[in-house]
C-alpha cells in the first residue's frame, strides 16, 4: 500500500490501521498505516496494552514503515506504551520508520530511547519518484 | 525556551487558502485540506513539492493543536506562498503567551510540539496583530 497517495486523495480523512502479527507470541509486531496522530495514538495505546495483558510478550516491535505522519501525540503514545511494557519487562522498539517519522524521531533525541532500528533511508532513495 | 523575538513572516505571499479548527477533531480535515491545496500549487520551474506536504502537515498539526489547546478559539489556518515558498501561519485569540520550544526529551507538552516545527521548517517566528497571536512556518520549495 502506497500510504503517501493514499493520504493525498482519499475523500475522507484517513485514520490509523493496527495489524497485530502474533506468528512469534514472544515478539510480538504491531504494524501501523496511516497517521499516529492524537487520535491514532489512542488506538495504538489500546492494542498495545492488549497484547501485553493476553500475551505477556518479551518484545514488542512498533512497525513504523507505513506511518509518514507522527507528531508529538504520537510520540508521547510511544513513549508511554514504552513505559507500559517496561512495567511487565517487555522491551518495545520502533522498527523501520517511514523517513519523516525517522526525521521526526531524529529531532526529538529519542532514536536510541526507542531502540529505533532499521530504514529511515530519504523517499527519493528508494527509487520510484524521481526520473 | 521562548522563540526568541517576535516576527513577521515573508511581506510578498500570497493567499492560497485558510481553515478554521474548533477543537483537534477537525486536525485530521485539515491536513487532507492541506494536502490537497499543495498539490495542486503549480511548481516553479527548478522545484518540486517533494516531501513538503508532509513537513506541511506535521507542523500545521502542532502549531494548530498549541493554539487549540493553549490559545483562545478561534483558530485559524492561513496557507500562503512565494515563488519558490510556502508560509503556514496559525493565528488564536490570545496574544499574551508566547510560543516555547522545549529541548529534547520533553515530551507531552506544546514545547515539544513548536520543537518539531523548527526543525522541519525553514522558519519559524511569531508576531501579535490586534488581538491575535500568529505562530508562522515557512517551507523552501526544493529544487528539482
């Protein structure tokens, strides 16, 4: 799914999809599409403290590739979510970031709080969109 | 930390498009709106929108949801450009406050907010005009 497209022409404003993969219950990926904003986070929040009460995991993985919005809501999400699994010591980390929430990580300092791993590669790197 | 000095955004913009938000609900209507007024912006010759509509749309979130949260309704959004900028400026009814940028690490607050912004924008001021507040960003369309 092309998420940036998806932003620019839907007619409706469009919302946070959570999709949880529980194929390894001890690392458990939650992978977002769309906006992690204000209203986005609460979803989030309310699948990660789902997860973590039915599963127990040791690890939590944020999937973050298909989300080029993330503002300072969702970033409070992701830390208190952080603190949530801290709390039943559950590691979460953010894994590979669409490049703007990389950017948006990067300027907050908190890339190695949240054990951000992997992408954060510019779009134009990725082929497709320039000639 | 207070954004340093008050100050007026580029003289010479033009008028592109303004919104007007009562609460954060409408952030997500406003962003669609924002997307969809920057794309269809004709391109200077050596630009392209690139990545812009969504450094656009991160910091009109912020600004807006500051003024929401920490100015007095309404809010407005004025969307406006140069040549070869873009100049987000996001008004409220309060002049007496003044805009904070926190430092890093300060998260749940406006501070981290107006953080974002001045790191994703070319520029960042603020100025008082009669009884508004206006928090403005401007965005650098990057060559092609």
């Amino acid at each position: 799914v092309n998420t940036d497209r998806l932003l620019r022409i839907q007619d409706s404003p469009p919302r946070l999809l959570v999709d949880v993969d529980r194929s390894d219950l001890t690392r458990l990926r939650v992978v977002l599409a769309g906006e992690l904003d204000a209203l986005g986070a609460a979803e989030l929040s309310e699948v990660v403290v789902d997860v973590l009460r039915r599963h127990r995991p040791d690890h939590i993985e944020i999937n973050l590739r298909a989300v080029p919005f993330l503002d300072s809501a969702g970033i409070g999400t992701l830390l208190s979510c952080r603190c949530a699994a801290q709390l039943l010591d559950c590691v979460l980390t953010v894994t590979d970031p669409h490049p703007l929430a990389h950017r948006v990580l990067r300027i907050t300092g908190l890339l190695d709080h949240l054990g951000v791993t992997g992408a954060g590669v510019p779009r134009s790197h990725l082929g497709g969109l320039k000639p | 930390v207070s954004l340093e000095t008050a100050s007026r955004p580029p003289d010479a913009a033009d008028d592109v498009q303004q919104w007007v938000l009562d609460d954060v609900a409408g952030l997500r209507r406003l962003r669609a709106g924002l997307f969809e007024a920057l794309n269809g912006e004709p391109m200077p010759p050596d630009g392209q929108l690139d990545e812009v509509p969504e450094e656009v749309a991160i910091v009109a979130t912020e600004l807006a949801t500051n003024a929401i949260r920490h100015g007095r309704p309404p809010t407005r959004v004025y969307l406006r450009r140069t040549e070869h900028t873009f100049v987000l400026d996001v008004a409220d009814e309060d002049p007496d406050t003044t805009p904070e940028v926190a430092g890093p690490r300060a998260p749940g607050d406006g501070g981290m907010g107006m953080r974002i912004a001045t790191k994703l924008a070319e520029a960042v001021g603020w100025y008082v005009d009669g009884t508004s507040k206006h928090v403005w960003a401007e965005f650098r369309i990057p060559p092609a």
